[in-house]
C-alpha cells in the first residue's frame, strides 16, 4: 500500500487520525521540499490536501504535484463552504473537493471512489460489516470508528465470522478453523472468545455475533437478532 500525502503537516488531528483508522498510511508534509524527501521509492498513491487555512499555499501545493515529472494522482481538497466559489477554473489543480464538515466517512467514501477511478492500490484490504471495519494488513478493527482493544485470537475469531456473514459454524468448526487443528482446547474456548468480544464491540454491537442455540455462532450486522446474545 502506497502512503497518501496529507498537506499541511499542522492538518487537523481528527483528520489525520480518521485517515489512518480507514487503513491508509499518511505521510504529512508541509511544502514541496518536505513532499520530495519524504517520497515513498513507488511514489505517493495520492494526496489530501488541506485548504481551510493558507489556502493559496494548499493551492501552490496542489499545482506543484501537478507539473511533476511524475504527476500526483489523485489529489483532493478539503474546503470550507465559504470557499467553493474560489475551487472555480481550478479544476485542473485536483481530481475532488470534500468539505471541511469533520466528517471523515464522506472523505474516505471520496478518496475510495477516486481509488477506483485512477486504478491506485492505495485502499488496504478491509473487511466491512455494518459499522464494523478490519483492516487486514494492520490488524486493526473499528466499530463506528471507534478503535477495538483485540487479542490476536479474538481479532482472528472476529474476522472469520465476518468474513463470512450470516453463515452458522460450530465450536469444533471455529476450533478447526480460527485455532487449527493443532490446537487441543474444548469448545469450551470458543464461548469464552465470543463473550469478549461481546463485552469489547459493546452492547449496542454485541447481536453482531448472533448465537444459533444448539447449533452455534454466526455473524448478523442487522439488529433483528438483538436480543439472542447468550454466549451458550
């Protein structure tokens, strides 16, 4: 995975953080000098550029990484409202604009659009149920956004329901499954996880591990399950 260029390097915490939480690796910077030596050997997959302040620099910035040798694509900038009327015969500078709500789910929905339009692998490998998000080269789950403290084993049990939603397993499939074959603890162990993980998506998240009563577990993102949450 290529890392995104984020301009300036004084970008909003929130943003920077909401970035690296969807899975991609930034990189900030404050001018040009700083871009060309901080610049990954295969090149920048794309760049955030900033512009609700110092907006003529954001600007330079932008038009700057267009006339490299090696043209960054896709750029996109974050205004303010007031200053869409100043985006006008700019078009050529960036690819999109995203608004400075501190909404970084329309921003992450933009960059991955722009992704798939440019043919860019900077988009990690997720797995995306509902509100939950993992990503798979940084072993890192969210729900809502908001971080998971996991176990290695509670993020591989995790992933594998999810990976495949609304199918029912066994304990001794997960056991075979998550733990392998080598592995010679009870069934036992596979309630012991779930219930963690109930406790750690929290209870308005918890039904995402539905429980099937003498048969097994399975992953629902909907709430029509809520209620069957007993780990047995």
């Amino acid at each position: 995975m290529e890392p995104l260029l984020v301009f300036p390097d004084t970008a909003p915490a929130d943003l920077v953080a909401g970035l690296e939480r969807a899975g991609y690796e930034v990189r900030t910077a404050s001018d040009e000098r700083v871009v060309a030596a901080i610049e990954p050997d295969d090149g920048w997959a794309g760049a955030v550029v900033w512009a609700v302040e110092e907006r003529e620099r954001a600007f330079a910035l932008c038009r700057g990484l267009r006339k490299r040798d090696d043209p960054v694509h896709p750029v996109l900038v974050v205004v303010t409202r007031r200053q869409l009327g100043e985006l006008d015969l700019r078009e050529d500078i960036f690819d999109d604009f995203c608004l400075d709500s501190g909404d970084n789910v329309e921003l992450d929905t933009r960059l991955r659009c722009l992704f798939r339009r440019t043919g860019r692998g900077a988009r990690p490998e997720l797995v995306e149920q509902g509100a939950l998000v993992m990503n798979l080269q940084t072993y890192q789950a969210t729900v809502e956004g908001r971080p998971l403290d996991l176990t290695f084993m509670e993020y591989e049990l995790l992933k594998f329901l999810a990976s495949h939603p609304g199918r029912v397993f066994s304990r001794e499939t997960l056991l075979s499954r998550v733990w392998g074959y080598e592995y010679y603890g009870g069934a036992r162990t596979v309630d012991v996880h779930v219930r963690r993980l109930r406790a750690k998506l929290g209870e308005e998240f918890a039904h995402f591990i539905d429980t099937v009563r003498s048969v097994g577990y399975r992953f629902d993102s909907t709430r029509e399950h809520a209620g069957e949450a007993s780990p047995y």
